[in-house]
C-alpha cells in the first residue's frame, strides 16, 4: 500500500514541478504522453456528484478497507496481496483531494477510435499511477472472485526452480 501511494505520489510531485497545465510530452510518439491535467471533478472528468461529496464518501470507504486488510484477513491469502494496491491508489487521490482540491493527472494513452451510437471516444482520458492501481486491484478482485481463490494463499515456488540456495546451506 505505501509503494503505491509513494510511487503515485513522487510522480505526480514531479509532473506538477517540471510541467505546466495542458503541456505534453511525447513518450512513444502520439500513442504514450505525459499531458498534465488537474482534475476538478471525479472519476474521467465527470461531475455526477459535488468533488466534496466524493471526498467526504471516500474516507469511510478507505478506513474500513484498511481495517478490513489488516484486521480480518489472512496476510498471505490473494485478496492480501491484491487489496493494498485498491487503497493505495485511493489513498493517493484522496490526498490529492484534500490537499489540493483536485487530482493531478498525467498518463495520456491513445487507443483505437470508439463509437457507440452518439458515443465517441478518439483518447482515452488522461490518468495517473493511482488510477493505474486501483484498476488493476479491482480486475484482479473481480478475477480472483470468479475462480473462488480469492482468500486463498498463492501456491508456494517449488524447490530448484532458479531460487537461490538459503544462506545456511553448505557449498
């Protein structure tokens, strides 16, 4: 959980000091960019609800995670290993929320052109490391949910499989 809010939060520190608001930065051509964006409003842009509404519902939903995670669950089961990334990435927004009353974003993906009905979508929105985090965490969850191994322990690395030797073995 600290890497996540730490990595997040180093990036987003360094794109706020070294960019100004709307520049980009080519990564790999138009498909990979840094473009610094500060986000006013919740998830991909959009005001459904006041950003103080979705700050003040997002403490309760953090606290209780947190506890959840290191209160109720065993520390080697998947949803240990999976859970830490969902709170972290939440965590580094949430911070950003109440420190700065917007979200830093920064990672600017092209993809292929969408089009549903009136919908279209040429670039997916701008986003940053917590964004990245949160959905992996909850693709995860959702995979791990659906193959009932969510609470179990990941099978342990089988002896010789390129592991090195424990320090007190003999040469």
């Amino acid at each position: 959980m600290a890497f996540c809010f730490a990595s997040d939060q180093l990036l987003k520190v360094a794109v706020r000091s070294s960019m100004v608001e709307s520049q980009s930065v080519q990564v790999l051509g138009d498909v990979f960019r840094f473009t610094y964006v500060e986000n006013r409003a919740a998830v991909m842009g959009i005001s459904l609800l006041p950003l103080w509404v979705v700050t003040l519902a997002s403490l309760p939903a953090m606290a209780i995670m947190a506890w959840w995670m290191w209160r109720r669950l065993p520390s080697r089961s998947w949803l240990a290993r999976i859970l830490p990334w969902v709170v972290g990435g939440a965590a580094g927004n949430l911070f950003d929320r109440l420190i700065f009353g917007q979200v830093t974003d920064m990672l600017d993906v092209d993809i292929p052109n969408i089009a549903l009905g009136v919908f279209q979508l040429e670039r997916w929105w701008v986003f940053n490391l917590a964004d990245c985090y949160i959905f992996t965490g909850m693709i995860l969850l959702i995979v791990f949910s659906f193959t009932g191994k969510l609470e179990e322990e990941p099978a342990p690395i089988p002896a010789g499989s390129g592991d090195p030797p424990p320090l007190d073995a003999a040469p």
